[in-house]
C-alpha cells in the first residue's frame, strides 16, 4: 500500500505486511529531503507556461512536505486544492514550512501571515514565492539537498 503518490520519482514511503499479518511501519515516513528549487526559474517558467508550472510546483512542494513529515494534505490534494482554491496555497504551503521548522526545533523564517501576500496582486505572488521557496531552500540545503 502506497501512503503518498508520487509519479515525479521513485522514492515512496510503503508499508509492508509481515509474516504474521500485521505492518511494518519502518518505512512509512522516510523523511526524505526535498529538492532546493531555483527561485528565478520557477518564476520564468510559471509566466511561460500561463501558471501550469505553479500547479506543478504546488505538488511537488506539498508532497515533499509530506514525505519527510509524514503529515500534511500530500501533493494531489495541494494541486487540486490550489486549482480550485488557489488562494488557501498562499497559507496552507506556510503552515507547513512553519511545522517543518519548529518540528526541526528552529524558528520559523515568517508566519501566517505570509498569505496576505496574495492581497497584492502580481507583486504579492512574488514576494510569497521568493519567501516560501527561499525558506523551503534553507531547509532543504541544511538537511544536505543540493543547491538549484
């Protein structure tokens, strides 16, 4: 049984059934590092492909979040989330930037707040972004990710 989809790469937690009938959970969280993201590119590639990259990025992000967590809403729900309702992103991706910190017993880089970002229009987008993403890259590269 897959606990988290990810048609991105093969690294999946699984849980395994034993002998006996019940499961091993030993790899159900593997908390496995995500991916350091090049802010400026992501940020061409959204406005040339007319936002589908921020769907992208939205999965990969949300499912990241949930592979080394093992909480979260997991990258499908994020993407259909953020299709639907995209102005929720805008605080559900920094309440769990802020988890994974104070989980990692670190200060959170913002706070809720960040989201309001979403008030100013254009320029709100990419304050959010260079803030989630920048934070995001932090983590990740002090955890050993390689830089974008």
């Amino acid at each position: 049984m897959v606990i988290a989809e990810d048609v991105f790469s093969a690294n999946l937690p699984v849980l395994r059934a034993t002998e006996d009938g019940s499961f091993d959970m030993s790899n159900a969280v593997s908390q496995a590092v995500g991916q350091q993201r090049a802010i400026g590119t992501w940020i061409i590639i959204t406005i040339l492909t007319f936002g589908v990259a921020a769907i992208v990025w939205t999965y990969k992000t949300h499912l990241e979040l949930f592979n080394y967590r093992g909480q979260g809403i997991g990258g499908m729900l994020g993407a259909v989330i953020y299709i639907f309702a995209g102005f929720l992103t805008f605080f559900l991706v920094p309440n769990e930037v802020i988890k994974l910190y104070e989980e990692d017993g670190r200060a959170a880089p913002f706070t809720w707040k960040i989201g309001l970002w979403f008030l100013l229009p254009l320029i709100g987008g990419f304050i959010w972004f260079n803030s989630v993403q920048g934070a995001l890259n932090e983590f990740w590269g002090s955890k050993g990710a390689a830089a974008p």
